[in-house]
C-alpha cells in the first residue's frame, strides 16, 4: 500500500513485504537518530500502526484519556526542544526498510496531522 506525504514522494506501508520488518517488532535504538533515542519508548508504544485503522483506534484513545493527551502534550513539548535537522534525511527515507523508521512517521503522523497535538 502507497502512501501520500503532503507535498513528497509516495511511501510504502511497512507491512506491503518490502522488507522493513514489522510494526509489532522491538526497536533497535542503535538504528534511531541520537536526538530521537530518548523518545524510544513512546514510539514503541504510539507507532505500532499496522493500519489506518489502528492508528484511528490510537487517535480515539488519546482522545478519550487525559492521562494519554497529557502525555503525549509532554512528549510534543520534549520533542519541539530538538533540532529537526538531526533527524529529518533519516525519517525521509524509505518506511520498508525500516520498522524503525515507520513508527516514528506513523507517530509522528499521528501526532501532528490527526491530533494536532501542536494546537492543543
């Protein structure tokens, strides 16, 4: 499955069998970005998509739970405190290569084009 990112190229869903590995694996934080390793865990638990309608299911249940809100308001807050350019040729390459990768985007998906979290 080919996915549109506003104003790039088309991306390749993880889980299309290019190779990546899964959303459900571990993460290998040797495999992240230095500045991106302190958030490890929070896109272990907010980047397993393996669909859109799971992460519509994350969207719901941040939505619905203050405790998740307030905490991914904090991360948002944590993560603003980072220089993009540490980051950013890492997280454009390809999603199928990377389940690494692919939780950070769909994270990051998540975080800024369903939730806003920005405007909150």
């Amino acid at each position: 499955m080919a996915l549109q990112t506003a104003g790039g190229p088309t991306r390749h869903h993880p889980l299309s069998g290019r190779g990546g590995g899964s959303v459900s694996q571990s993460m290998d934080p040797a495999k992240l970005p230095e500045s991106l390793r302190p958030f490890l865990a929070l896109y272990e638990k907010w980047g397993a998509v393996g669909s859109d309608t799971a992460r519509y299911d994350l969207f719901d249940r941040a939505l619905a739970d203050p405790a998740e809100l307030a905490e991914l308001k904090a991360w948002h807050a944590r993560l603003s405190k980072v220089d993009p350019a540490t980051y950013e040729e890492w997280l454009g390459g390809p999603l199928g290569e990377s389940h690494e990768r692919a939780k950070v985007y769909f994270t990051d998906m998540l975080m800024y084009f369903e939730l806003e979290i920005h405007k909150r």
